[in-house]
C-alpha cells in the first residue's frame, strides 16, 4: 500500500458489517488515515476479534453489535458512536445479505423481504437515525455491487436490490446536500468470505478474471482506497455518483 496520508484526523466514522471484508478493510484503511473507527456486525465475538486486530495498528476503534435489519440495534449503534465522540462524520453502509441463487419468480417471499429490508431499507433506516448527528461536510458512502447493472441469474434479486442502491444514492445525494454528500461504491468480485461460492471455484474465477481487463479479481485494499477517496474531502466535488470498481468489468457507457 502507498505511503498512508491522515485525511480524516479528528473525522469519526461508521463502518456497518465491518468485522471481516470489505467493511473491515474500509474501517481498517479510515483509522489508519485517523479517523475514530465505529465497527459493527451481528456476533459480540466477531466484533470483540476485529476490534483487537484494529486496536493493534493503533487505531481508535468502538466496537458495537449491530445487526442492521434490527430497529433496537441500530439506534443503539448511533448513540453509542455519539455517546462516545459527539458526532459522525462518514457513514459507510457495508452491510448485505444474499440467502438465494433462485431465479427471481421462485424467490420466496420472506427471502425478497429480507433481501430489501436488509440490502436497501437497513442503509435508509440507519442514516434516519444518523443525520442529527452528521456533520457539515459529512460523507455517506453505499456499497452496492457490479451486478447492481447486470444482475446474473445466480443471484438476480440480490442483483436487483443493489441496482436499487444506485437510485438511492442519487435521491439521498440531493435530499441530503448541501452538508453531506451521498456516494456510491460498485465492487467488482472480491474474494471475501461473502463471495466465497463464487471466488473458490477455481473454473467460475477463471470466468470472471478473464470479463475483466486487468485479469485478475478485485481485493478488499482496492475497495478501502475507493471509500477512502469518496469519503474524504479529496472528492469534495463529488456527490450522488456512484464509482465502479471492478477491474474494467462491463457496467455502462
């Protein structure tokens, strides 16, 4: 990694499923920029191990529970974060899930309610409860998914739902500005404990690293240095987009 600059000294930040890939290495990459680093995910134990691993680069890091379809939770996470360093200024939401590889028309309907409530309706619910504490110059970063332009059949309706976050970016981007500016991140395949099924098969990764152009899969490094960027005042001209991070994958003009 390139020489660490301190861009967000003083900053707090919000990372949600943050105990382990992507969201970790986002948290991971703000504190050692400076940032208080508020990490969270659904076990104690998870957030316990990943909070020391943080503490032992000498980060300032807050670990909190939170599973984020959980009303309870997620205020707790805000008060919690605010409790402890009277404001918020970068909101990272991290957290997704996708239980189905069913086409969309066989897809159960508690499985589509937990998809939204947890891809799309979590992000919308926990800035509710975010914004009084945000900032002036604040940053809020989604994390959707190149399948978000092109759902695959494997996993379509997660596809869609993170289509959605590409929608939700621009409208919070305008409801939200001036103060806080609302951005997007679309990862490529990363080989992360989330996209497992997928990276460990040695015939389905050849698939992907030949769609991209830099032949090869993205890392979580290369996700942290995207958020980095989006939420620090390097981009402070930039809101409402979403930026595609993916090798050179196929995902618009």
């Amino acid at each position: 990694m390139t020489k660490i600059s301190k861009r967000f000294q003083g900053k707090v930040a919000i990372v949600t499923a943050s105990t382990q890939g992507i969201g970790f290495a986002i948290a991971e990459r703000l504190g050692l920029e400076g940032a208080s680093v508020v990490i969270s995910s659904r076990k104690q134990k998870n957030v316990d191990e990943a909070a020391e691993q943080l503490k032992a680069k000498g980060i300032q890091v807050l670990g909190v529970v939170c599973h984020v379809s959980n009303a309870q939770q997620r205020k707790n996470l805000i008060d919690k974060t605010v409790q402890k360093y009277g404001k918020i200024d970068v909101v990272v939401s991290n957290a997704a899930a996708n239980p189905s590889t069913e086409g969309i028309l066989e897809t159960k309907e508690a499985v589509l309610d937990k998809l939204w409530d947890i891809n799309v309706k979590a992000s919308i619910l926990l800035l509710k409860d975010a914004v009084p504490h945000l900032k002036k110059g604040s940053s809020v970063i989604l994390i959707s998914s190149i399948s978000g332009y092109s759902p695959p059949a494997s996993m379509a309706m997660y596809g869609v739902t993170k289509t959605a976050l590409l929608g939700l970016t621009k409208a919070l981007a305008a409801e939200m500005a001036p103060d806080t500016r609302v951005n997007c991140i679309a990862p490529g395949f990363v080989p992360t404990h989330f996209a497992g099924f997928i990276t460990e098969n040695d015939a389905m990764r050849g698939e992907i690293e030949a769609k991209t152009l830099l032949n090869r899969l993205g890392t979580t490094d290369d996700m942290a240095s995207a958020a980095a960027f989006l939420a620090s005042d390097d981009s402070s001209y930039i809101t409402g987009e979403t930026l595609v991070v993916a090798g050179g994958m196929p995902s618009r003009l």
